[in-house]
C-alpha cells in the first residue's frame, strides 16, 4: 500500500482536476491511498460569496480557465462558475463527517460540481445538508456533530500539517516518503511523476 498525503481545498478548480486524478487512480490501483486534508484557501470569504474579480486580473482568469479546462476535459469536468468563490469552512468539516461515515469520495465529488458547475454557495447549510442527502448522509447528525465542534481539532492539526510540510499551493500530493507533486498535468504524466 502506498499512501499519499493531499492537501486541497473544495473553491480551488485545479483541486477539482486534483481530486480526479486520484479518483482515477484508486479506481485503477487499489494499492494506493489517498488522504485529503482540508487546505482553506481563503477562510476571510463573507458567507454570501465573493468576486475573484476583486483580487485577480480577469485576464488572468480567463488564462488560467483556458488551462483547467483543458486539463478537467480528461475527465469531463465542468466549469460554468469562473468568477464567484465561496468560504469552504463548513464544506470541509462536512466532508470530514462524510469521510467517517466511508462517503468521502463521492460527497468530494458533489461538492466540486456544486461550485464550479453550478455555482451553489456551499458557505450555506442548505446547500451542503444538500450535497450530503445527495449521496445519502445523514444530514441532521452531520449538522450536530459540526455545530457541536467534534471536527475542530481536525481541521487545526490539518493546518498545522500544512505548516510544517511547507504547503505554498494545492493541490499538493505527499508519498509517504516525503516525495511532493503538486503542477498539474496530463493523467498519465501525472501518475509517473507520482509513482515513479
């Protein structure tokens, strides 16, 4: 078993194409092991949204769309919301229920689509109690365990993590031998760079 750390964070498009790549490569090899550590990119986002706009060029966007786009048609992601990014804080700490309960994989899933395909808000509870009924939580226990703080502590040893590892940009892919990847490409020269 090789098992890799990976830290991401659900408003990152690159994290979409990220999470893919290992989605794929569990699928192919069962060998290998992914553990996803919450990485929040910017937890000063309000609730109710902010333009990217506001801190990046828009011709800088739309050139960094041209490449995700590219690199998620592999597998066949989509990206309708280009502008708008959302606080992640409770998106995390439900994906963190959802991991217990053996569903992280396909509530990760959910949750990308609902940002960038559909430009849902997921700082709000409606819309992750949502993508948690989607792939059949229990959304009323979830709620509780995170109102009632039982993945504090999680989410404050995966920030000390990201410290100590140096994490600068997500994703990030640690081996367990401390080896790193973190520029995306192409699944195959990908999956070299991180097996090889």
């Amino acid at each position: 078993m090789t098992n890799f750390k990976v830290f991401s964070d659900f408003a990152c498009p690159f994290c979409y194409i990220g999470f893919s790549i290992a989605r794929k490569l569990t699928e192919e090899n069962p060998d290998i092991q992914f553990d996803f550590y919450p990485y929040e990119l910017d937890i000063d986002v309000p609730e109710g949204g902010s333009s990217l706009e506001a801190s990046i060029p828009k011709e800088q966007i739309e050139m960094s769309y041209r490449r995700i786009e590219r690199l998620g048609s592999e597998y066949g992601l989509v990206y309708k919301n280009k502008i708008k990014k959302f606080n992640t804080g409770l998106l995390h700490r439900a994906a963190l229920y959802a991991k217990e309960a053996g569903k992280f994989y396909e509530f990760a899933s959910e949750a990308f689509n609902a940002i960038f395909a559909d430009g849902k808000n997921v700082a709000l509870k409606e819309v992750v109690n949502d993508i948690g009924l989607k792939v059949g939580l229990n959304i009323q226990e979830m709620m509780m365990v995170i109102e009632d703080g039982n993945f504090e502590e999680a989410m404050e040893e995966a920030r000390e993590l990201a410290v100590a590892y140096g994490i600068e940009s997500v994703p990030t892919f640690i081996r367990e031998d401390g080896k790193r990847v973190t520029l995306l490409k192409d699944y195959e020269k990908f999956k070299r760079d991180l097996i090889d």
